[in-house]
C-alpha cells in the first residue's frame, strides 16, 4: 500500500467519509460533508461572497437534505463565521429554515444543530 492510500484510510477513519464531492463541481462552493456511518456532519459549506443572496446555498442544501433523508440521516453542524458568514444568528436562522434545531444530545455529536431525516 502507497503512503498516499494509507493517509487516506487514516483521514477517512478519522473524519468519516466526504461525501457529495460532486456539489463542489456543480455549484461554485467549498464542502466539507462527511458520512459518520449514524450520521452526517456538514462541517464547511462556503459560497463565494459575490456568489451568496442568489440561491446557490439553499440549493445546496436542499440537495444535502435531500441525501440525508433518503439514507434516513440526521445531519450535525455548528453555524460559525470563519467561512465568510456575517453572523452566526443569521446562519441558524437559514438552516432552521431547512428543519435544523437545537441539538440536546450530544452523544453522536459536539455540534450545536441537528436535523432529523423526515
């Protein structure tokens, strides 16, 4: 086995698998989506400041939403500014707005929202 294939097992075991790479090609963002096996964790999801108030988050999303209800997933994430956001109430206000809440177990996961597949 190379170094790279075994960094790879290592960073897989680690972070859970990154799924949907194929959103970063379709629509101008960056994402950090990974499959835990119980659960799905969005950790990054950036559009581009001249890209954002058009669309391209919700439609992103939806398509995560989308996934995670068809694998029967909840999804975990905390809302944080370091990406570009302007506020971190303003991101919670946008992912209640696709069914996230205030997570009260924190036993699959540290982060502060969750949503239940529907």
């Amino acid at each position: 086995m190379k170094l790279s294939e075994l960094h790879k097992l290592i960073d897989e075991e680690i972070e859970g698998r990154y799924i949907l790479k194929q959103l970063e090609t379709d629509f101008p963002i960056q994402l950090e989506l990974y499959d835990k096996g119980t659960h799905l964790e969005l950790d990054k999801i950036v559009v581009p400041g001249g890209k954002r108030g058009v669309g391209i988050g919700s439609e992103v999303l939806t398509k995560i939403t989308d996934y995670a209800d068809k694998t029967s997933q909840p999804i975990f994430l905390t809302p944080s500014i370091s990406y570009g956001g302007t506020s971190v109430r303003r991101l919670e206000n946008f992912y209640k707005r696709f069914g996230f809440e205030r997570s009260k177990d924190s036993s699959l996961s540290r982060n502060r929202l969750v949503r239940f597949p529907s």
